[in-house]
C-alpha cells in the first residue's frame, strides 16, 4: 500500500481559520482511493481536489511525499 502525506499546505482562508486546519494530512491509498494516484502527471490535483473536499477550504498549494507502507500480515 501506499500513503500519501501532505505537508507545507498554504490554505485559501483567513488567518482565524488557518489556525485550526491540518498542517499536514496523510492519506492512506486504499482501494477506494487508488485513483489519486492514477495520472502519474496530474496526481496533484486529485491530490488538491481531496484535501479540499475533506477540510471545505481551498488551497494555494502543498508539498507531497509518497511512501511505500510495508504490508501487515
């Protein structure tokens, strides 16, 4: 599996709201959200789209890094 973590995110919101988002998200890719990655190309804005429609905020822009998680058995 794979894990998406999100980092450095500049938020589209006023200062007062800023204080209470996620500095950083991390998001575990399960099948249901495979398609994040998909488009090798544009994967950052189905990326921008998730983290929006997750929060209700807008963005300016994010840093991404995509680790491999070790199966558990």
């Amino acid at each position: 599996m794979k894990r998406i973590i999100v980092t450095n995110i500049e938020w589209d919101a006023p200062k007062s709201v800023t204080k209470t988002l996620p500095k950083e998200i991390t998001i575990d890719v399960t099948p249901d959200k495979e398609y994040l990655l998909e488009d090798a190309e544009d994967y950052a804005d189905a990326v921008g789209d998730y983290i929006s429609d997750m929060t209700g905020w807008c963005h300016y822009g994010f840093a991404v890094d995509i680790e491999e998680v070790p199966n558990e058995s």
